[in-house]
C-alpha cells in the first residue's frame, strides 16, 4: 500500500507541475499585442523630446523597443495630426512621420 500511496503523491506532483507550467506560459504570453509602453523616468525624457521636436502637443501613446527606433512617441499636434516620434536609447530623435490628414479625395 505504502508504494501505491507514492505513486499517486508522484503522479499527482507530476501533473501540478506540468499545469502550473502551462498556466505561466499562457499568462506570460503577451498575445497578439507585443508593445511595451514607455515608463518611469524615460517616459518623461522620451514625452519631452518628442514634444520638442514637434513643437509641441499631446503625448497619446508610447512604445518602448519599437521597430524604428528604442522608443516611439505619438504625439496628437493641435491640428488634430498625428505624430511618431523615433528615438534612440538616449532620447535623440533619430526619425519622425505624420499623418497627412484627411484630404478631401482620399478615399477609404
């Protein structure tokens, strides 16, 4: 009885271990959104550089380890355009596009 007693105690720590594994691999797993905001303090440094270099406006998103760039900065400029901002780890901008707006012959 004692071994029959062990091998369920061993099965079931086997099949704990091997569903805990599971459930942290499918709480890691970051889905089909892979983008890391930007925060902390090079938030800050990040908001303020890609501000300066449009002159101005409002921080609406942010993306560390962008494709582009270390960091990317949206910024929504007064006119309602939008901007990214690219930067390099040390928050110099290292690339920008805009939008160019709604024209009245674009089409959807």
């Amino acid at each position: 009885m004692k071994r029959r007693g062990k091998w369920i105690v061993g099965a079931a720590l086997s099949v704990a271990l091997v569903g805990g594994g599971t459930g942290i691999a499918v709480a890691t797993s970051g889905g089909d959104d892979s983008e890391r905001p930007i925060t902390g303090p090079a938030l800050e440094k990040a908001s303020a550089a890609a501000l300066a270099h449009t002159g101005g406006g409002k921080v609406t998103e942010t993306e560390a380890g962008d494709e582009d760039g270390y960091y990317e900065v949206e910024v929504t400029l007064d006119n309602h355009k939008q901007a990214d901002v690219h930067l390099d780890k040390d928050f110099k901008v290292i690339g920008s596009n805009a939008d160019s707006g709604d024209k009245p012959n674009d089409k959807d």
